[in-house]
C-alpha cells in the first residue's frame, strides 16, 4: 500500500455540477500531484503542488482548479462538467518538489458525468 | 517533443515465455524513466526507476541512450503479470518541478 488516500471512491453526478476530489499524500511527502486517465486521452498529468504552492500545470482545463492546504492534503475541483469529463482521476505524492523523486499513486476517484 | 511511445498495445504470451515491452522516448536533456504497472484500472504501482536499476517481480529494464529505448524485459511471464504496463518520463527531473508523460500502455497476456 503506497500510502496516499483519495475520496471518494466514485462519484456520480450531472452535467454543469461541481465536484471536489480529495487527496492525503503520504506521510512525509510534501508533493502533491494529480493525472486524469480516460479511454481516449490515456494517462495525463494535470497539475502539481509543492508544500502549498503551485509547481507545474500540465493539460488542465480552466474549469478544474487545485489546492494545497497547511496539512498537506490536496483537492481538485472541477466545475462546470461535460460528459467527456468523465475519467478515472489519480492523485500521486513524492518526497521532493525537485526532480529526481518516484511518485506513488493513489486508488483513484471515479468520475461519471451523466 | 517530449514523449515516450509504446507501440504494442497488447502482447500476449505464454507462461514460461521471455517477455519484452518495448518502450521509445523522445527527451532532449538526461531523461529519468520509470516503468508502472496497474491490474484491472487500480492505483498505478511503481515498477522500476532506471536509476536504481532494481529488479522488482522478476522486472529489469536497462537505459540504451543511443536507441532512447527504456524496454522492460522479464525472462519467464507468470500468469500473476498479465496487467497494463506503463513506460514513463519525468519532464521535470533536475529541475524544479516533477511531471510525468506516460506512454498509451501496453496489456500484457499471459496465457496459461
């Protein structure tokens, strides 16, 4: 078990909703980062946070915004949902905010956007 | 670009068998590859980082810098590693911020 935490498991909700998904990192790490896996587009990173700040944005939709709090843990929102938002969404944690760390994955938040 | 290419999106094989999933990368700096596995849409597990060169379940993969090629290689397949393999870059490695580009994947079979 990698140690990194996402809630929740599934998530079913309409077009135009708002959601928010969840991420504990593992004990230590202070980085934080977040990947979308669908059908279509495979495995994309999104976005990354280094101890509560901003580090690397990557395909992320205006829509979809990230924070880091004080204690580390880390929530994607996403607003304003499309079908095609529909995804499996991976959170990751590593020791450092510089290169040269592996990055341990989460078991994923289900989205479906009906 | 930067990108890293699987071009096998299945290979199946018998048990017993050599298994090779080829991975290409296209990076302009010293790139840090990884190799991640994931059974049945799960977390992703880490299964090797070139740098450290283990082997983990039986897995190796060795950098060929002059072919950008990152192939993992196991000498016997089990029916336990039929999974999706993933090859991956590190966009960010030393520097200051770490993304991963992932291959599409390769479904590996193992037949009984």
């Amino acid at each position: 078990d990698s140690g990194v935490t996402q809630t929740p498991k599934h998530l079913i909700t309409a077009t135009g909703q708002r959601v928010t998904l969840r991420c504990s990192p593992r004990s230590g790490d202070l980085s934080v980062y977040w990947y979308q896996q669908s059908l279509d587009q495979g495995l994309q990173f999104l976005i990354q946070y280094y101890n509560g700040e901003e580090r690397a944005k990557g395909n992320i939709l205006e829509r979809f915004s990230a924070q880091q709090f004080p204690d580390l843990h880390s929530e994607l929102n996403l607003s304003s949902l499309e079908l095609g938002d529909s995804a499996l969404y991976f959170c990751a944690s590593s020791v450092a905010g510089t290169g040269g760390s592996e990055q341990y994955f989460g078991p994923g938040t289900r989205l479906t956007v009906t | 670009a930067q990108r890293v290419t699987q071009p096998e999106k299945l290979l199946s094989v018998f048990k017993g068998a050599p298994v090779e999933l080829k991975c290409n990368y296209s990076y302009s700096g010293s790139p840090e590859l990884f190799w991640y596995v994931q059974y049945s849409r799960q977390r992703l597990q880490l299964l090797l980082r070139h740098i450290s060169r283990e082997s983990i379940k039986g897995f190796t993969a060795d950098l060929n810098k002059g072919e950008t090629s990152f192939h993992l290689k196991k000498p016997f397949a089990q029916e336990e590693d039929s999974a999706m393999y993933y090859c991956a870059l590190n966009q960010g490695y030393g520097g200051a911020t770490n993304k991963l580009i992932f291959g599409t994947g390769t479904l590996l079979a193992v037949q009984p």
